[in-house]
C-alpha cells in the first residue's frame, strides 16, 4: 500500500498520511504567498533569484533552509535577504509580508474597479 491510504466516511473518503510532510519541502505553486510574490514581481521587477528568495521568504524558512535552498552559505543568505529588503524598502520578513499583502489587495482593487 502506498503512503497515502483512505478511510471510506458515510459519503466521502478521508486521506490518511503515514508521514507528516516533510516540514522545509518544496513550496506550492498557485498558493496565497505565489500570489504575494507575483505582486512584490509587477510592483518591484523581481528577477527570478529575487522571487524565489521572497517566496521562500514569505513561507517562513528560516536562514539555515534558505542557505541550502540555494546552495550558499549562512552569511551570502543573509546577504541576500538584507539586499531584498533594501529594493523592496522592507525592514524584515514581517514588513516584506505585510508589503506584498498591500500590493496583491491595491492590485486586486484596480482590476475590481477596472471590471
């Protein structure tokens, strides 16, 4: 049997794990933080590298994963977090998020007002 079995409920299957998932694993495409990405993208013409690093970012990796996500060690990972905060005028993680949470709402709103 695989690692993902079902329970039959009285009108729907439950899947069950063996395993919780694996908790630095790879980042969903089309979840909310891709949409943050893709604002903080359009707003500050991130290139490839710069949005991995705030998708990453934005999911809460801690420095460590960063650093072997791309394969550098702690102090260029610091680095270069400290040069995304700087284009984007974020003072943080925090402030990263809460930046692109503004930007996906004013562009949700300019293509609702647009409609």
């Amino acid at each position: 049997m695989n690692a993902a079995t079902t329970v039959a409920a009285s009108t729907y299957e439950l899947p069950l794990f063996a395993a919780a998932p694996p908790s630095y694993g790879p980042t969903p495409r089309g979840s909310f933080v891709s949409g943050l990405v893709a604002s903080l993208t359009w707003t500050f013409n991130l290139d490839a590298g710069e949005q991995a690093l705030a998708e990453q970012l934005l999911f809460g990796r801690p420095l460590g994963a960063l650093a072997r996500h791309f394969n550098v060690d702690a102090a260029t990972a610091q680095r270069m977090c400290r040069e995304l905060f700087t284009m984007t005028g974020a003072d943080g993680r925090e402030k990263l998020f809460e930046l692109a949470l503004r930007l996906t709402t004013m562009r949700a709103h300019a293509v609702l007002g647009a409609e």
